[in-house]
C-alpha cells in the first residue's frame, strides 16, 4: 500500500495552517481548524490527529468518550500558552477554547475500510475499475452551512457525527480531504455524471452563493473527472507540485481561498497502479468524445446520414 499526504495553508505570507493530514499504514485523516471561533486552532486540528485510535470510531458514543479522553493534557498545556498572551487573550480561551474538524478512515482489513467524519471535512473512495466515487455522508449545497465542529471545552452534537464502510476490491484509492477540496472534487465529479446528480448540482447553484460560482465555472471545464483526480493526486506526492496545484486550480476559479489538506490510502495493486495515467487517458478521449459541442458540420452530416 501507498500513503502520502499534504498540508498547506493559503498563499498569504506568514499565515499559520489551521489544518492537519495524517498518512500511514492503514489510516488517514485531516483536520480542519476552524480560526473563526476560540484559539490554538492550528494545535488543536494537529493534536486530534495525533490522538486517534488505532481502530474506527464506529459510533457517536465511542468519539465522545475519546474526546473526553483526550481533552485534558491538552487543555492544560495550552492554558498555559494563554496566559503568555494576556489577560484578554486567556479569557477567549477559557470561553471558547479551540474547534475543528474531523474527518479519518481505518483499514480493518484488505477488503473493508471504516470511515467517520464530524463537520465538512470528507472521506472519498474512487475505483479506478468501475470509475465510481463513493464518499462520506454530505450535499454539494452542505458546503455553504456552518461545519459541526469538535470544541476543546464545549460538548458534541450527535447529529454531528457520521460513520460508514467502503468494500474494497483492490481496485480503489481512498483519500480525505478538507472543505475547500473536497467542494472541488464533489463538484468534478457530479457535473461530469450530471445525469445522476442534477437536482443536487441546480439545488447548489440555486443558492447563489460563492460555491455556486464554483460550480458555474466548472461547468465550462471539459476535462473527464479521472483525469483530474489523477493529476491531483499525482501533485499530492509532492508539496511543491500540490502547491502549485492548489495555487491553479484557485486562480481559475475553480477552488476557494482556503488551507488545503488531503490525505491517501492507494490500496491499489502495483501493476495496477502503473496502469492508472493511460487508462485515465482512454477514459478521458471517450468522455471528451460524448461532451465535445457538435459543429454545424457534424449535425449536417449526423441529419444526412439519419435519411440515408
């Protein structure tokens, strides 16, 4: 197995990373700091991540408890990085605390993974045979609301939480992703199976809002969604070509100013791997083919043939 994973915050000079991403055998993660609201985001994202269990968080019951296990050291420590700060400072700390969120996937075996996720954060699943993304529970229009979020001192929401399996086959590749890309590689995929998700899509863009200007551009994009996710994943191995990426794909329009983290399990076989960027390539011709606009030409040609 293959697992890699890349951070980065937005392109601003001397900005901190909010977010977190975990790669190892058999786990990935991210972790979304959410700057709005407390303080110590940036720490808080990276400490749940370096918290987590060896096995799935299976339940809300099961992440409440682990929080309730995890919290205090931390608390403490960060106690006293607040009273380094001041009294005002101190004060927003004891109010609020730190939040983020938490989206991770466990590899029980070769032929199950079990996922969780609490707030916006996603855990994705494509198969590369049957070209099928499978994710975690959420809407493109679920973006624009306010995540659920894991506070150092407050109590979790239930409905916050959802948990779920991926069967594999040996043919897949799972990554975790935080808001800004996981909108990104949603929005690529179901315009590009627009048939199968066009009330989601309209329902999206109904909502006038900066994700539907996402969605808007993208829809003159013509480039098939395996493509993509290769070149994406391809860039992830390496920062500075993730960095470039990212930097892209937000200046097209495409992507919102954000911190950007992904995190991939490839639980694909060697061979299979190598396959992968001539078989994307096939894949894409015959896409570009069905979705490329008809000139006058052809639709004279296509009406000539039709009354032969």
């Amino acid at each position: 197995m293959k697992y890699y994973s890349q951070s980065i915050s937005k392109r601003e000079s001397r900005v901190i990373n909010e977010d977190a991403a975990l790669a190892k055998e058999g786990m990935a993660a991210v972790s979304d700091g959410a700057g709005g609201g407390g303080v110590f985001a940036e720490l808080w994202s990276k400490y749940l991540l370096k918290q987590l269990p060896a096995s799935a968080l299976r339940d809300f019951q099961q992440l409440d408890a682990w929080v309730d296990g995890i919290w205090e050291p931390y608390y403490k420590d960060c106690e006293e990085k607040a009273k380094q700060q001041g009294a005002l400072f101190l004060n927003k700390f004891y109010d609020e605390g730190s939040f983020a969120t938490l989206a991770a996937v466990w590899l029980q075996d070769g032929k199950t993974a079990e996922w969780m996720t609490y707030g916006d954060s996603v855990v994705f699943c494509y198969d590369f045979h049957n070209h099928e993304l499978k994710y975690s529970n959420i809407r493109l229009s679920s973006f624009d609301d306010a995540p659920y979020l894991i506070g150092s001192n407050a109590a979790l929401k239930a409905e916050g939480f959802h948990a779920g399996q991926f069967q594999l086959t040996g043919e897949e590749v799972i990554f975790v992703a935080t808001d800004a890309l996981s909108h990104y590689i949603l929005m690529r995929y179901e315009l590009c199976h627009r048939e199968n998700y066009k009330d989601e899509i309209d329902e999206a863009i109904a909502a006038r809002t900066k994700n539907s200007n996402f969605i808007k551009v993208a829809e003159e994009e013509t480039e098939d969604f395996e493509k993509s996710l290769t070149r994406l994943l391809d860039a992830a191995q390496e920062q500075k070509s993730f960095i470039r990426l990212m930097s892209s794909l937000e200046e097209s329009g495409l992507l919102a100013h954000d911190d950007y983290s992904l995190a991939v399990l490839d639980c694909r076989q060697a061979k299979k791997r190598e396959k992968t960027h001539s078989h994307a390539e096939r894949h894409a011709l015959i896409w570009r083919k069905k979705h490329q606009p008809m000139n006058l030409k052809m639709l004279q040609k296509k009406k000539y043939k039709k009354w032969l």
